[in-house]
C-alpha cells in the first residue's frame, strides 16, 4: 500500500522542480509556455510568501513525484486557486487523484477555505476526469484565452466546495 504525503519544498528541490516545469506536456498545459533557467525559477521561488501562495511536494512513499500549487489564496473570502504536476517519470501510475485528494483536504482542513478554483486548458482531458472524478464542476470558460502554435483554445474554469464530499 502506498503512503502518499505533501511536504514543504527544500533547497534540494529545486534542479528537480526546474526539470518538472521545462517538460513539454507541462508545458503545453501551462499560461505561460517558456521554458526557464534554474536562475528564473530562483528568482521566481523568492515571491513566494507562503500565505497568498504555497508550494509543496507530493510524494509516494517518500519520493517526490509531483508538485502542488495554491495560488491566490484569500483568508478573507476563504479560496484559492489550485494547480499541479506529476513528473514524467510517475505519469500513469494513477498517482492524480490521491495528489489532488491530498490538496483538497489541505485547503479545507489546513487552510480552513471553503471553495477551490482551478482552470485548464480544454485538451487537456486527463486532468478534466481526474478533475470531474473529485467533485470539480465547471462554471465556465475563458474563451480563446491561451494560444498554443498558432491556434487558440479556451480555458475551462472549475471549481469545488469544502461541503461537498471528496471521491474516495
């Protein structure tokens, strides 16, 4: 049986989350499509402040397979914007929804929120089951909002409430 687990990211981390986000089906699936230097991602680590935005690592019995994303998180209004990663060395082993499972009871039970937001881009199929498969609904789409090699594609907008139940 696995132990799945998140954890804080460390100085150790970093040339492996570098490798992670030039992978093209990252890529591919990321606002901004550039790959970057272990230098921007330094830069880019240096505005994180751990209270609008939070980074962990997800690992199954100990390695580190993927990375979790809380982006805009409002303390106010009790959300935030999730997003992650698996690297390409554990994609298809099923590792998704325990991942996500493991985000959402950090956001409700951690955080104390009461509603998540995520969007992705319209082929990206896999994340929309795994998605729909947690409770995600849709509640709309940014149309014709990301351009990928000269066409454009909407994004879909999703979203999941801390009352609702998480799929086992």
């Amino acid at each position: 049986m696995n132990l799945y687990t998140m954890r804080d990211v460390t100085d150790d981390d970093h040339h492996w989350l570098v490798e992670l986000h030039n992978d093209p089906l990252v890529l591919k699936n990321l606002t901004n499509p550039t790959p970057i230097t272990l230098n921007d991602h330094m830069k880019w680590w240096g505005t994180i402040d751990g209270k609008t935005e939070i980074r962990k690592i997800f690992c199954v019995n100990g390695e580190k397979v993927g990375f979790c994303k809380f982006y805009k998180i409002d303390h106010n209004n009790l959300n935030c914007v999730l997003g992650a990663d698996i690297h390409i060395t554990h994609r298809g082993k099923g590792y998704s929804k325990p991942m996500w499972r493991l985000m959402l009871n950090f956001c409700y039970d951690t955080l104390k929120l009461k509603r998540t937001g995520l969007t992705t881009v319209e082929y990206n199929h896999i994340g929309q089951r795994v998605y729909k498969y947690l409770g995600f609904k849709v509640e709309g789409k940014l149309l014709k909002s990301l351009l990928r090699e000269g066409k454009w594609y909407d994004q879909i907008c999703m979203y999941h409430l801390s009352d609702w139940e998480i799929t086992p």
